[in-house]
C-alpha cells in the first residue's frame, strides 16, 4: 500500500473536488468554530444514513443515524377505542374516559419511537481550536479545519449506505475514534420527561449492547424490542499523516461494509456520490434578489436531498438526525399526518424531484393493508383512513385522537398520490396506485359521512389543533378543515376515473354543504370563528395546500382575501416556525407577494437554527411569538422552500401562471426547470424590472394553458397556427420532448 496512492484518491481527488453544480459557495453552511449542540450540528445523509457534526466538551462528536432505527411495538391500550365510543362519550360530556385511551398512553409510555443509533467520538485537543466548519452543499462534503493544519472531512455516500471519515495532516500514529454508545442501560429507571422534552432511553427496557472493538475496527450490538436488534460498525486505516473511515447501521442484521481503498486499482467511492448530487442539483435552480432567502432556500433543498429517497420510509419530524442528547427525539420522531409529512413533501414536485416524493406514496403504499385493518377495527367502515400519528409500520400511537385518529387523515395523505400521478402524469402509477388508492380513501368517507337527510355530515370533527386535547376540540358540524379535506378527496377521485365512474364522486360531492363563513372570511366551524392566533392554518386549507378555493374567481377571491386579512389580524403571538412559511403559500395565492416575502423573512431568521433547521420556536427572545423553545422538526424547512416556489409558479385549475406573486421590488429573479401539474418544466427570467422570457417543456402528450407575464410576445420552436390564445391565457398542445419559448414582444 503506497501513502502517495492512498493519499491522493481518497484526500485529495475525493475531499478537493470542485465539480460545478448550481448551489455557489455563498449557500454553503460555514462556520469560524464547531456548533456546540446536536441540532445545530453540521448535517449529512442519504435519505437512509445521517451524521451531525459537532463539538460536545472538547471532542468531535458524529451523532450517528438510521431511517429505520424504530421501536416499533403497538402503543398499549389504544387499541380499545371506537369511533362510535368515542361518539357516545363525547355527546355524554365524559371525555376524560376516552383521553385514557387515547391520550394518556402517547405519554407514559416510551415506545414506540424513534430511536438514535450511536456516536464517534475524536479527540481533537491537539489540533488546537477549530478555523473553519463548512458544509459544500454541492458536494454535501463537511470539512473542518484546525488551527494546526489538521483537516477533517465526511460524507454520507449518496447511494450506498455507508458514510465516511477522514483526517490529513496527522501527527500522532495513534489517533483513532472513541465509539459512544446510547444510555439505553445505565442500571437507571430514567426520567419520565414528557413528548416534546423526550423520555430518557433507559425507559425502552433494552438489555446491555455489546461492544466489539479490534485493532481497526469497532462493532456495537444493540438488541432493542422483541427480538429485534440494530448493529453499528467502524472501520478505519491510518497511514503515517492520514486515517480514513467509513462506518454503518444495520437493522436486524449483522452490519458490514466492502473494504477501504489500499491501491491505485481500487476506484474510491467518491465518484458515483459526486454524480448523485450533481444530478440532483442540475434538475432545478432558482435566482433571487435576496440573498437570505436565497440561501435558505439552497439549504432546505439540500436537507431534502439528505432526507428522501424512493425506497426509505417517509421524511419523519427529524428523519435520519435523530436527538443525541441521551432522550427520545421530539414527538418520538413520529409520522405526524396532521401537517409534518405532507408539508416535507411539498418542495420535492415543483422541484422538479418525483423520485425523491415518491418515497411518501411508496410507503403509504405499503402500510396500506395496515391502515385498511385500523380504518375497520377503529371506524367500523370499509376503504382506507392512515392514523393521524404513526409509526414506521404504519400502526396508529394515539395522542390527541382529534388529530392522531381524525377520520379525514387519508384525504391529506391521498393528496400526495394525486400529485405524484399529475406532475409526472405517469399512467402506469395512476392504473396501479393512485386510482386504487383514492377510490378506497373515497369509499371510507363516502360510508362515514352518510346521513339520511340527505346532507353528508361527519358523525365527529375537528381543526387541528384548535382547542388542543380538550373536548371542545370535537365539533358536531363539519369543520371547514374537514370539509375541504373531504370535498377534495372526492374531486381528485372523480378526476383520476373515467367519466362514468367519476360521477358518482362528483354526485357525492355534490352533497357536502358549503364552507362555513362570516363577515371576516372562512371560520373554524359554523358557530366557532376564528378569532384567536393559532399555529395550525387548518381552517384555510382550502385556498393552501388544496387549491379548491381558485383567486382568478370572484367569489373566491373575496373570500380569500378577508380570511388572510384575518389571519392578519389575529396575529403570530402562537405560530411556530412552519406557520410562518405556510402563511407564506397562503399569503402568495392571493398574490400577496410582499406579505408572503416578509413571512419568508421571519421564519430563516428567527425559527431556524445557526444550521438552518427549524426549531420552531422564536429564536429571538419572541419577537413574533410566544413559543421559543427548540425542538427541531423538518416540515418548516420544506414548507418554506415551496413557499418560494409559489411566488415564482403556480398552478390553479389547469392554468399555469409565471411569476404570480413576485414583489414588484424583485426586479432580477429567475428559475429554470421548476415543474406543474401537466409533468410541464417551465423556466422564466426577470431583469431590470421586466419579464423577459418564458420556456415550457413537455414531459409528456398533453395541452397547456399559460398565464404569461407579459401582455405581447414572440415565440419560437413551435407552429402558430396550433396556439389558442385569450385575454386570460394562451392554450396549445405539445408533444412529449417538445418544447417552447415566449419572449416579451
């Protein structure tokens, strides 16, 4: 084995590459010194693996992690509910029976949950203190440099599971990591905690890990629940000035790895991670004339790049950056379907990045026969509900059952296979997944809104998380969460079938009632107005995420603008994070561009991380709200990047519209390959003030109708005779591959 070879493809090819892609060096996270917090950590991941780099005492510590690193017992006692109990008690005023059930067991009990992995630990006093930390987010490469010479790197490998190490520079033959393993038993009992501070991991109940140490190389052997077990393993070599690593988890498995580069004929690893990430980066861009956003943006886009692929479960509330502060993560690091899922989706489609939101439909696919079991023991009704909060399995956790058991949560989640059907308009998925999926997400609420009056009702409903776990958080009347949610599920049903079995989805809709509304737009419910500050916008889900309520239409745009009007003037004193960037969509549906701006603003600089994760609270002493604690979730994050994506694109009702909320002050802004419903890759260019050009490429056969930003126009690449145009858009056919080009006349 030569140094020189080793030296030069694993340190210096690999660590110095260069390649462009299209974050800049201005995206990147950099720092003068380590983070000295888990979520404040340096991230890296594969949707599969992640790391967090940072500083605990005078170490540097990677906090190790695994997707599918669960505790995935049933949650005790919950089992017992009945929605037609739950019903009775309700309407008997004896809701402390149903919250035992229900509620209770969330909290005292530990598990099911997310679990941590493990952590390495370097020694690093030596080196003098730390120059630089960066994250190349083009690279997703994490370098740290000391103040000796001394230079750290890592990688979470984009496709294999698999992450790696490396120090240059060296002066000390015996320098190796320290392997940390979770307090899962210390011979404690462990402190109770409660879901947001986390339980401690002496609670789980595990018997001792066993820890495997050889000359260059590290096993740990965690058993966990019912057999189940995970293992972790370090290897690495050091030659005089260099060590390289590379480390694993492994689920129920003995964990293992091909073995490190020691010759010239060994090609490194690093290549094919490289071309990941450039073709990740290469599907879209976005240019904006504030450099904050801009930044956050990049930064969201490449946590979601760490986050997601098609074949790992779904994006959880911390996915694979699991708390390493020796409790359970925030909320168990559960699947939250009241908004957390679906809000990390939200990105990934105009993004232009269906592989990656596939990941959500996939899974949702494969707990299906779970979800159908629940939705029939809990309901009583044939078709297919999801738990509002879940584990990995898909097997409901209960927590405040308004929520975690709603009978509307498959409506939202059916959202996402509809999305993934229209944006990509792939039919082989709307035939095998998509129409089955909707059409039984359709049949159980079809069978749980019945009544004989003639006026389909739920028989219980709720707004989340409006009057939290208390009795009054049920109402007898469709909330218009509910309610948007449910004529929705029937409209995307309709619109995936062939006319004939479509109408009976468009008659059952019919037969929902009208969204409750005052003087000051939509309500919570008829009778309960929304009159105080709340951080879920559940009662406006029908102008965002859903799209039923369409601004180029009177009646609705009235209606829009006195419910955001109202939404104003309540105020944000009991918002988090991802409510200023959802506020932000809304805001930019009515075309609010400025308003949606500064809400963008608020949330990268005062609900985000010095990382720029979302830790939902205010970081800023309060300035814009009540809550400033700092448990971190991703939802905010991905809310926040579609939040830019609907000021640049926007699609309502089979037209698309360029620039539809973009602030008159943005005068140079631009985007290429952002992604519509119709499977549609538009780009666009603002200078000096003016629109100047639009491009669309056609995915597949199909017919656009584009509002452009410009009154006159030119066009090229393709024949007039075949364009329709009007007052409001201009409507033309194209042909798969075939693209157009407008420019401002």
């Amino acid at each position: 084995m030569k140094t020189a070879v080793l030296n030069s493809l694993f340190i210096l090819m690999a660590w110095g590459s260069t390649l462009s892609a299209q974050p800049q060096i201005q995206h990147n996270l950099q720092f003068s010194s380590m983070p000295t917090k888990w979520y404040e950590g340096l991230p890296l991941g594969n949707g599969w693996l992640g790391v967090l780099l940072w500083q605990k005492n005078d170490n540097i510590r990677l906090s190790l992690d695994r997707v599918d690193l669960w505790d995935d017992r049933p949650m005790p006692e919950i089992d017992k509910l009945r929605f037609a109990w739950v019903k009775e008690q309700v309407l008997k005023n004896q809701y402390d029976t149903v919250q035992a059930l229900g509620d209770i067991p969330y909290e005292k009990y530990a598990a099911p949950t997310k679990i941590p992995g493990a952590a390495l630990e370097f020694d690093c006093r030596a080196f003098g203190p730390v120059k630089s930390a960066t994250v190349d987010i083009s690279l997703a490469l994490a370098t740290i440099e000391f103040s000796n010479g001394v230079r750290m790197n890592n990688y979470v490998h984009a496709t294999e599971q698999i992450g790696f190490f490396g120090f240059e520079n060296l002066k000390d033959p015996s320098f190796i990591p320290e392997l940390l393993i979770p307090n899962y038993n210390t011979g404690k009992t462990g402190s109770t905690g409660n879901s947001v501070e986390g339980q401690s991991l002496e609670r789980l109940g595990y018997a001792k890990g066993t820890v495997e140490k050889k000359v260059n190389a590290i096993r740990y052997h965690q058993p966990t629940w019912d057999g189940h077990y995970y293992e972790v393993l370090i290897e690495w070599k050091q030659i005089k000035q260099v060590l390289i690593g590379q480390w694993t988890i492994s689920v129920d498995r003995a964990a293992s790895m091909p073995p490190l580069i020691e010759s010239a004929d060994e090609p490194t690893r690093w290549p094919s991670h490289l071309e990941w990430w450039q073709r990740y980066w290469s599907k879209s861009s976005v240019h904006l004339p504030d450099t904050a956003l801009e930044k956050q943006y990049y930064l969201d886009m490449y946590k979601f790049g760490s986050v997601a692929r098609s074949t790992t479960p779904p994006i959880s509330l911390q996915a694979i950056w699991t708390a390493d502060n020796g409790n359970l993560p925030p909320w168990k690091g559960d699947y939250h379907h009241d908004l957390n899922t679906q809000l990390s989706y939200w990105p990934g489609y105009t993004a232009n990045h269906l592989e990656l939101t596939a990941s959500y439909t996939n899974w949702l696919w494969q707990t299906r026969a779970e979800n159908k079991h629940w939705t029939k023991q809990y309901f009583g009704t044939d078709g297919l509900n999801v738990p509002g909060v879940n584990t990995i399995s898909g097997k409901a956790m209960g927590g405040w059952i308004q929520y975690s058991m709603s009978p509307t949560t498959s409506a939202w989640v059916a959202q996402h296979f509809y999305w993934q059907w229209r944006y990509s308009m792939d039919r082989v998925f709307l035939k095998q997944k998509a129409q089955p999926y909707l059409r039984e997400v359709a049949q159980h609420l079809e069978q749980i809104t019945r009544n004989g009056n003639g006026l389909r009702k739920l028989p219980l409903s709720s707004s989340p998380e409006v009057f939290n776990n208390s009795i009054k958080a049920w109402f007898l009347e469709f909330s218009n969460h509910d309610l948007a949610l449910v004529k929705n599920a029937f409209a995307m049903t309709a619109l995936t079938l062939k006319p004939t079995e479509a109408k009976k989805w468009e008659q059952v809709e019919a037969e929902l009632p009208d969204f409750a509304q005052t003087q000051t737009g939509l309500s919570i419910a008829p009778g309960f107005l929304f009159e105080h500050t709340h951080r879920h916008h559940a009662h406006l889900m029908a102008i965002y995420p859903l799209k039923v309520l369409n601004y180029a239409k009177e009646n609705d745009r009235m209606l829009m603008e006195k419910s955001l009007d109202q939404l104003e003037k309540v105020g944000t004193r009991e918002w988090t994070g991802y409510s200023f960037a959802w506020a932000a969509c809304l805001q930019a549906q009515a075309k609010r561009g400025e308003k949606a701006v500064d809400l963008l603003k608020k949330f990268a600089s005062n609900f985000c991380s010095t990382n720029s994760f979302h830790v939902n609270g205010d970081q800023k002493g309060g300035q814009y709200s009540n809550f400033t604690y700092t448990p971190f979730t991703l939802e905010g994050n991905f809310a926040f990047a579609q939040g830019i994506h609907e000021l640049l694109l926007q699609y309502h009702d089979g037209i698309v519209e360029v620039f539809p909320a973009v602030p008159d002050r943005w005068t140079d802004v631009s985007f290429t390959n952002l992604r519509t419903e119709g499977a549609f890759l538009v780009s666009a260019l603002k200078k000096d003030g003016v629109a100047q050009s639009v491009s669309v490429v056609a995915e597949q056969d199909g017919a656009l109708k584009i509002k452009l930003p410009f009154p006159s126009w030119t066009m090229s690449n393709f024949q007039p005779k075949r364009i329709k145009s009007s007052i409001h858009f201009i409507e033309l056919n194209l042909k798969k591959g075939e693209k157009v080009v407008f420019k401002r006349k």
